[in-house]
C-alpha cells in the first residue's frame, strides 16, 4: 500500500513525533511504500521526500509586524503547504493520508487538498487542539473547559492562550474557520480512551476509534540494584501544566533528602523559575537540571533511577515519556489525571498520587525509598503491559484495518 504520513515536524520533538517516526518504521517494515510531508528544519531526519517540504516556520522568534501578520495568515491557509502537497501528491499517488500534527505551520488546507484529490484521510489526536484553541486544556495553572459544544469565542474572552489577547483571538478564529474543515476527516485515531471520550463530551462529531501508540521493543540488560540508585528522575517540557514544581516541593519534604538527588531532564519556559525555587528551598544541588538530552542519554538515566515521576497537574493524553519508562522496566509516579490512570494502575504497575499533591507525593517517594523490592517488581509488571498492549503488532494489524475500512 502507498500511505502518506504527514506531521508538521521531522524531527523528534516530542509523542507527537515520536508516534509519527515509529507508524513510519513499522509500515515500512511490513513492506508499505511510504511518502513523508512535512517542514523544513535543520535538525529534521534525512529523507527523499524534503523536496516537498514547505519553508520553516517559527512562530517564537521575534518578528516584525509585518511578518507577524503574514504569519498569523499562514495559520488559516497555508499557500506553500497547498502547492507543494499537490506536487507530492501528483508524484506518489498515495492510496491514503495519514495525519498527526498539522496546525499552525501546515494549516489544515492540506485536508481540503486531499479531498479534492479523493485521498481518504485518517488523523492521530495528539492533543485537544480541534476542540479547544487552547490545546492542553490548561490555562492560568488550571485545567480549562470552557469550549465545550463548539464554544471557542469563551478562549478569547478568557484569554485561554498564554494569558494574551491577540494569541487568544487569533486561536478563536482559527478554530471557527477550520472546524467544518475537519470534518471532512474520514476517521479519528485517539491514544487514550480518555482523549476519545473528551472529545465526545465537548460535542465532537467526528468518528472516533481507540488505538494506543506502539513502543519500539527495547533491548537492555536489566541488572538493576534498586538499593544502590540515588536519584528520582523527571524527563520532558518545563512548563507550568507538568507540575514539576508539585515534585519539587515534595522532595524537599524527604526525610533523608541529603541521601538522595532528583534529576530533571528538559527544557522550557518554567525552567528558570523552578531553578529559582530550589535554591530558594535551599536544595539546588540536590536538584540537577540537566537539559535536553538524547534518546540513549535518556534512557541511561531512566535505567539508573530508582523511579521515573510525572506529577502532570493537566490531562495528559498517553505519553511517551511514561511509555518508555515502563517499557524499560521502570517504575512510573504518576498523578491521578487524564490518560495516565490508563496506564498506570496503583501498587500493580506503578504508584499514583492524588493531583497537586504534595504530601501524598513525599509519602510515596519515601515508599520507594524504603522498599526497593517494590520498586522492581512495579517496574517489571509495568514492562509486560508494555509488551502485552503497546506492542508493534497490534498497532499494525488495527492501523491497516482502520486503513482499509476508509478506503473502502
């Protein structure tokens, strides 16, 4: 089968990516021909397909007004992605399209380019984007639901993006004017049952089916001493909606905290404000930020963890990070919100605590600490989940049956 994969980035920047890359690998080793289109980046993986990549686009960096504007433009219809998808497309000929991540640089046009063409389309939900502007559900450091049943203007007047007027409106209208342009999407892929059910709640008409990601099957050798780990591990974005400063404030209360660190893997807007916090608590060399790091590096510092922590405070999808975790045999904290109560399932595969909270937290990191044996057998159950549920097979056989139903 040809198959189109498209996913506004081609690099690993976060699940979004990593699910993309790894529906990639698996189609091609089950013999599929598979056609990429996506952005230009100069970290972005080598690929044949880059000559239809469209421009890079980086709505961060400081703009003029001008280029702004012409930007916030791109949003709506993106002219490059529209032309340059009909090259692809009139190139590969592909039999079907599949999407993740799309908005902002690609825009939602594309779609319009694939119907006209009569490319039956199925979409990975990575995030709540098509039902709220605000894609995290998670404004002013609280889980946000005011859009429900298509109510996007309560984004504008509750300034729902960053706490800014122009990136609220300019969200707003983005979600008005494409929100008959995802219904021409065929079908609707959700990691999580509790993705699939959110969107249900908010009136979503679309049809939705339930397929968790695939993880890669990891090879490591697994001698891990429990007693002899010194640090707890938090990997992924520093941003206010991760809660990371809920862990923070739970390891200071650790009763042998000077026998033990935490380390902090990644980067983000919060990070100089949680650097600032630990020496505030006088803990900043307890507390090691470490900065992005690749994916063996990562995996050498989850291995060596006593336990991996996700104290998320809005509703995580199926994320990657916990993922990875398990399947490298180790035991996930997580708190009690989203998709993570699907993975996770308390003193069977892990160790949950109530969201925000921070003595709960302390208390089932001294757990951890007291009885490493509990540690290791968590971990282990966590791993066969892996290998029972999130394995690459199983995708694959429900991916083609989602893919041949659609085309059908």
């Amino acid at each position: 089968m040809k198959i189109l994969q498209i996913n506004k980035y081609h690099y690993l920047k976060g699940g979004a990516e990593r699910s993309y890359f790894n529906t990639i690998e698996i189609l091609e080793k089950q013999g599929h021909e598979v056609a990429v289109f996506s952005m230009c980046h100069p970290q972005n993986k080598s690929t044949k397909w880059s000559k239809y990549f469209i421009s890079n686009i980086n709505y961060h960096q400081k703009q003029s007004l001008w280029k702004k504007i012409k930007l916030a433009g791109k949003m709506i219809y993106n002219r490059e992605a529209v032309k340059n998808l009909e090259k692809l497309i009139k190139d590969f000929q592909p039999e079907v399209a599949h999407l993740h991540n799309i908005y902002h640089q690609l825009s939602p046009a594309i779609i319009n380019v694939l119907k006209k063409h009569n490319i039956p389309i199925i979409m990975t939900l990575h995030d709540y984007k098509i039902i709220c502007p605000n894609y995290s559900l998670f404004a002013r450091g609280e889980v946000y639901n005011r859009c429900k049943n298509g109510k996007f203007y309560q984004c504008f007047f509750d300034r729902c993006i960053d706490n800014l007027w122009i990136k609220s409106l300019l969200g707003t209208i983005e979600s008005y004017w494409h929100k008959k342009t995802y219904q021409k999407v065929d079908l609707f892929i959700a990691p999580s049952k509790f993705l699939k059910n959110k969107f249900k709640d908010y009136g979503f008409k679309g049809k939705i089916v339930h397929l968790p990601y695939a993880v890669m099957p990891y090879s490591f050798d697994n001698k891990t001493d429990y007693e002899k780990q010194d640090y707890f591990l938090y990997a992924g974005r520093l941003s206010q909606e991760k809660g990371v400063d809920v862990l923070i404030n739970a390891f200071v209360k650790l009763k042998n905290n000077n026998l033990i660190k935490l380390i902090i893997v990644g980067d983000g807007p919060t990070k100089k404000r949680l650097q600032k916090l630990t020496k505030k608590l006088n803990v900043n060399k307890k507390i090691i930020f470490v900065g992005h790091k690749n994916k063996n590096e990562l995996f050498s510092l989850i291995l060596k963890a006593k336990a991996v922590v996700v104290p998320s405070v809005w509703p995580e999808n199926l994320p990657f990070s916990v993922l990875e975790a398990m399947s490298l045999t180790k035991l996930v904290i997580c708190s009690k919100i989203g998709g993570l109560v699907e993975m996770i399932k308390n003193n069977k595969n892990g160790l949950i605590f109530s969201i925000g909270d921070i003595d709960e937290l302390t208390n089932t990191l001294e757990n951890v600490i007291k009885h490493p044996e509990l540690a290791k057998k968590l971990g282990q159950n966590a791993r066969n989940q892996v290998i029972n549920v999130y394995n690459p097979e199983n995708y694959y056989q429900k991916l083609m049956q989602y893919y041949q139903e659609i085309i059908k």
